[in-house]
C-alpha cells in the first residue's frame, strides 16, 4: 500500500489571466526531505533502444514500450522484445511484428493489442503470442508499406492515420475499411509522437501542420485552431508539439512557449509560460494522473507537473543521494501515467525513468548499519515479526524485543514500547508476536498468555490473558487475530482458536479445530464465513451464525469445506476482482476459487 505523503514542492501563486496573459508558479522552499522516488531503465535493463515514444499498461498489467528499435513487453522486472524476423529467403517471418520503428499501441476489448509501424498495422494475438500483419489494400497484391498509426479501438472499430489511406475507420471483426478523410495523415517528423485522440464527444484532435484540427466525425467538417490555414477559428499560430483532451472537453497545448488551456466551445485560452521565475519552454509530451494533475515532458526543464485547480506547477526533483544525472539533462519527449499514477517518462536517448509520486523513499534499518547509527535509526531487534500502521507518519514494527515505531517520512524511530517491559502489569519478558488494528481502530498485541490492548491516552498496555486451565501449552501464544464484530475478535493459537470478548474482557476457548496450530485467518464479513490456516492441516472455512450467542452459550458453527492437508497455510489474502483467495503455503502461493474449491499451486520449478 502506497503510504499518502506530501508532495516535494509546495507552490505559491503569483498572478494567472482569466484570457491569455503568462502565469507563474513560484516554488516556495524545496527543504522538504521528501523526494519522488525516479528508477532508471535502460538498455542495460533490456530495452531495445533508448527512444521511447509509445507507451500502454495492458488490461493484464505488463506496460508496453515502442522505440525505434522494436516493441517491448515488460513485467516490471523483466523485457520481452519484439522485433522482425525475416526467413532465409529474406521474407518476414509469419507470425512476426512488421516494421522496427513503433508509432502507436492500444489495446482492444479482447485483450489484443494493435501496432502501427513504419510498415503497418499489426495485430498482436495474446493467446498465441504472434503478430497478423493487415495489409494497406486487400485488393493489392504488391506489398505496400505505409507508416500508421492507431489511436483508438473499441469492440468493433478501429481508428487509425496512414500515409497512403489517410484517416480510417478500420471494422476490425469484419475487415471492412472506411476512408474518412484521405488527406489526414500522420506528421512527418519522425521522432515526434502524436498525441491524436477521439474524444467521447465524437471529436478527432489531430496536429496541423501549424497548430490543431478538429475532425468531427458526425459531420466529417474540420476546425482549425492555433493555425495559419484561413478558416483558422481562435489563437495565434502555434507549433504545437503536444496537447491532451481532459473529461471536461478542454484541450492542453504543449508549445515552444509553455501551456495553453484552451476551451475550444468558447473560444477561450490562458497561456501559462513561467514555472517560478524561469520560462516552462517546449512541451513534448502531456498526460494526467488520477488526482487531476498534468505531467509535461519538456525540452529543458526535465518533468514537471501542473495542478489545474490551483494554476500552479511543480517541478519534478531527484533525491540528493541519487547518482543517476539529472532529468534536466534530457529532452522527455513521452510521459505516460499508469492506473496506478506511475509516471512513466522517455528520458531520449538514455531509455526510461519510472517515477513514484507521493511515496517516501525508505531504504530500511539493517543490523549492518547499526554500529554507525544514532539511536532513532536502530531498531530494538533485527528480528521481525510484524507491521501496523497507526497513520501515515506512525508505522509499527513487532520485534523480538518490544515495538518500534517508525515514521517513514524521516526513516527514524520516534517511540518505542515494551522494551523492557517497566509496567508491573505487563509480563517481564513480553514477546510480541503479531500486530492487529481491528475495524474500530483499536490496537492489539498479541503475545504469550494473551493479548494486550494499546490504551492510547496513556500510552499504556492493558493484558487480557487466557484463563490458566484453557490450554494445556503452558507457553500459548496469540499469533493472528481478525475481528468479527464490534465486540468479538477471533485468535490463532497453537492450541486452536479463541473468541475474547472485548467489551467483557473475556476469553473463551472454542470447541472447533481444538489443539490445531493456527497460523492464519480471514474473515469475509459479508458472507460471515471465517476462513483458517493451519500447521500441516491445510485451510478451513467456517460459516458463523447470524448471532454468536444464545444466551450463555456458544451458537455451533458449520464447516463449510477444507483442504491443502499436509500443507502449513501461512497466510490468507483476498483478491476480490478476481474472487480469488490467495493462500501463502510452505509448499509455494496457492490461488483458491472460494466458490468451487479449485486450487492451482504457483511454486518454484
């Protein structure tokens, strides 16, 4: 889980045009310690080539680069590259992307991808792994070669620019094409990717030769803006090297002069050319993120952002300890922001850089360091045993001797507890074994006899131990814990489960899965069935009653189903998209159909 912290930049607004007139963001003081997190990844790392100018995140998860060396896959560790293949005759390879030079990914409703290159259109097939070159014209048997680009599939058409057809609507199921308009074409230059898109308005945004173009597809009319052709309709003659159409229909222009916030219904536009006190300059590239900010690849100033709410932009620094040379020292032609709000940046010639924004950078406490380290960088036991997080700035860590409690903004200990256990009503030697915040933000410790709960006024521990006769292990301990209501957590011990009541205090020592070594529960609250994990018995999942009690007494639970005998079952985690039960095992990760039962086993080879 990424941890929310405060950006690098803090900004102040100095003055911004309701009409065309420059506005400057003006960083305030970069004493904040908290940088972005920037990976390099190059050749060296496997890509292809250093020019990346097309990027897309796959429904699958995998990100795809196009230089102009090949097409790249890559897992987040590893690169797949894809080039031509040609047989010994000196003819493509079936199966083989055509062309070496990528001008356009996207991604259909199947999971296909589709490629434009130097050559074509290519149809990438995920379930075998191969590539169906469509040809230009099914009525030609020449082979014609002509540089395309697609921008836009959905789950019957295809939308693509080319040098020899122009603008088409490709019905990709049926093959039938449609000319829309033969003289839109991609630009020339080479190295410039496009930022052509079509809108949910029905609109087509294209570059002009100068300036935009607007290509309407119900009426098929073309508007120019910013551009020197006579039916030009707002602004001043632009290069244009980027632009981006947000939700709200507004366009984004990247110029040699900074931003332009174009309304193109009203015919309106606010030109931002100062970050601070130096000029923003070239635009290559513009995407945005989740949270509403724009991420500009520029010529000069390396990546910035702008937050279009407050008119104010920021500026994209590596940390100090970083040794990698600076973004300012590249031209970022591409920006890319994944579903995540990963930013991925082309850093030409040198490859990619991967950049995490509002996350802290945490290189960890190790015992190496330790003789070298004031006391609020050393931790009271190298051993660990467990994470909590209190809030964003308080994580606690369960060590064999006590707790330690981190604040990752700074990566020093700011308080410990149970150290040297000096409350008389806190075992001598506590042993913490698991850290557990229920839904009320109540924190538990479990440890041997019991467990303790965090008294948050005093800063003090509350012991709540097992009665002495409940278990025959004399040294029983809490090593997981899950809520199943306001007022009932549910224990793994070695000697079974238990249920404390909290509002009581109580424990009781539950007839199910008696002396079995629990290690791992999870409660699906909605369904109210309890799933456990055990030493060498596998999985068991429980249906629990509408109501615990009867009175007095325990209400019985059902057991609903079990498996993975002679398997240690570690931990349990939900994935509720894919309704998938993820089971950490001493034998490999096992995803497990809840509904059915099925298990698959994902282990070493």
């Amino acid at each position: 889980m990424t941890l929310p912290v405060r950006l690098f930049l803090r900004w102040t607004l100095a003055f911004w045009s309701v009409w065309a007139g420059a506005v400057r963001a003006q960083p305030i003081s970069s004493a904040d310690p908290t940088p972005f997190r920037i990976d390099p990844i190059g050749v060296n790392d496997g890509l292809t080539q250093g020019s990346v100018y097309y990027m897309l995140k796959d429904s699958r998860g995998f990100m795809w680069f196009g230089t102009q060396d090949g097409l790249n896959r890559y897992d987040g560790h590893h690169f797949q590259p894809y080039r031509p293949v040609l047989t010994s005759q000196g003819l493509p390879r079936p199966g083989s992307i055509r062309g070496i030079n990528i001008f356009g990914i996207i991604e259909d409703p199947n999971g296909n991808l589709w490629i434009g290159t130097e050559e074509g259109l290519n149809r990438y097939n995920r379930l075998t792994d191969q590539f169906e070159f469509i040809r230009q014209n099914t009525s030609d048997t020449q082979r014609t070669t002509s540089r395309t680009l697609p921008f836009y599939v959905d789950e019957t058409d295809l939308l693509y620019l080319s040098d020899t057809e122009g603008l088409v609507r490709f019905a990709y199921q049926t093959g039938k094409k449609t000319v829309l308009a033969a003289d839109l074409r991609p630009t020339k230059e080479y190295d410039l990717q496009s930022s052509t898109v079509r809108t949910p308005a029905g609109d087509i945004w294209l570059h002009a030769p100068k300036g935009l173009m607007r290509y309407n597809l119900n009426d098929r009319s073309i508007s120019y803006y910013f551009s020197d052709q006579p039916g030009n309709r707002a602004g001043p003659v632009q290069a244009v090297f980027s632009f981006f159409v947000d939700a709200d229909n507004i366009v984004w222009i990247g110029t040699t002069d900074g931003l332009i916030r174009f309304d193109y219904r009203t015919r309106t536009y606010q030109t931002y050319s100062m970050a601070g006190t130096g000029a923003v300059g070239v635009i290559y590239s513009i995407a945005s993120d989740q949270r509403g900010r724009l991420w500009l690849g520029t010529q000069r100033n390396g990546v910035l952002y702008f937050d279009k709410r407050a008119r104010l932009f920021g500026h994209v620094r590596q940390p100090s300890s970083n040794n990698n040379r600076p973004l300012t020292d590249f031209e970022i032609s591409k920006i890319f922001v994944d579903d995540i709000g990963i930013v991925w940046a082309n850093a030409d010639p040198n490859g990619l850089v991967r950049i995490i924004p509002d996350a802290f950078i945490f290189g960890g406490l190790n015992k190496q360091q330790m003789a070298s380290q004031p006391p609020d960088r050393t931790l009271s036991n190298y051993t660990i045993r467990g994470f909590m997080e209190e809030r964003f700035d308080r994580i606690w860590i369960a060590t064999a001797n006590g707790i330690d409690v981190l604040n990752p903004r700074t990566n020093r200990i700011t308080q410990r507890f149970l150290t040297n256990a000096e409350r008389s009503d806190v075992p001598k030697q506590t042993i913490v074994k698991c850290l557990y915040r229920d839904p009320k933000r109540r924190i538990w410790v479990g440890m041997p006899g019991g467990v303790l709960a965090y008294q948050p006024e005093s800063e003090t521990f509350l012991p709540i131990r097992f009665d002495s006769d409940s278990s025959l292990l004399v040294n029983n301990y809490v090593r997981n814990l899950v809520s199943l209501s306001d007022t009932m957590l549910v224990a793994a011990t070695e000697a079974g489960p238990y249920l404390l009541n909290t509002r009581q205090k109580r424990w009781t020592k539950l007839p199910h899965l008696s002396g079995t070594n629990i290690f791992s529960l999870w409660y699906d609250a909605p369904a109210r069935q309890l799933w456990v994990g055990s030493f060498l018995n596998g999985y068991f999942c429980y249906q629990l009653p509408d109501t615990l009690h009867d009175g007095s007494k325990l209400r019985p639970w059902r057991l609903l189903k079990s498996g993975l005998g002679g398997s240690t079952v570690l931990h349990i985690r939900p994935d509720v998209t894919k309704k998938t039960l993820w089971l950490a095992t001493d034998r490999g990760l096992v995803a497990l159909k809840p509904q059915s039962g099925r298990s698959k086993l994902y282990a070493e080879a």
